[in-house]
C-alpha cells in the first residue's frame, strides 16, 4: 500500500508547502491582511518624522546663535549667569516669582 503512495507523497508535500506559504502570505506579519495596521504605522512615523525635523530646525537654529561670528559676548555672558546663577557683584539682581 505505501509503494502505491510513494508517487503522491512528493505532489502532497508540495500542496502543503503551497498552502503554508498562502497562508502566511494572507495573515504573516507583512501579509495582505494587515496593510491597515502598516498604514497606522506608516502615519504615525511620518508625524513623528514631522515633529522631530521642527524639533531639529529649532535646535540648528539656536546652534547657529551660539557660533562665535553671530554671538554677541553680552547675550552670552547674561545668558550665562542666568542659567548657572552667578551674578557680578556690581550687578543688581531682582528676584522675581516664576
């Protein structure tokens, strides 16, 4: 009985390796089915992409601010104490609340 089989035994595993890769062709991770969730994601990066470029675009800008042929030596120099805290002793502080 299994020499009578043994022709169809090559056709039936072909048929099953036919199947498995329809099926994953279907519902895999990158099948047919789930082209909505990839243009979830594909929004959602291209927003992300959006932010970061402006986030980008502002942080070459102050860059640009800090190079020493734009930069003036009094914005530094105010700029600096206030962020470090130190002040001259000549100077008058005005505190304030935030």
């Amino acid at each position: 009985m299994l020499a009578r089989l043994r022709p169809y035994v090559s056709t039936a595993a072909l048929a099953l390796l036919i199947f498995y890769f329809g099926v994953h062709a279907f519902t895999g991770e990158g099948g047919l089915l789930r082209s909505n969730l990839r243009d979830a994601t594909l929004v959602a990066k291209n927003q992300e992409l959006a932010r970061l470029a402006v986030e980008r675009h502002d942080l070459e800008v102050r860059a640009q601010l800090l190079r020493d042929t734009s930069l003036s030596a009094d914005l530094l120099e105010e700029r600096a104490s206030s962020i470090l805290g130190f002040a001259d002793p000549r100077d008058y502080v005005i505190r304030t609340l935030p």
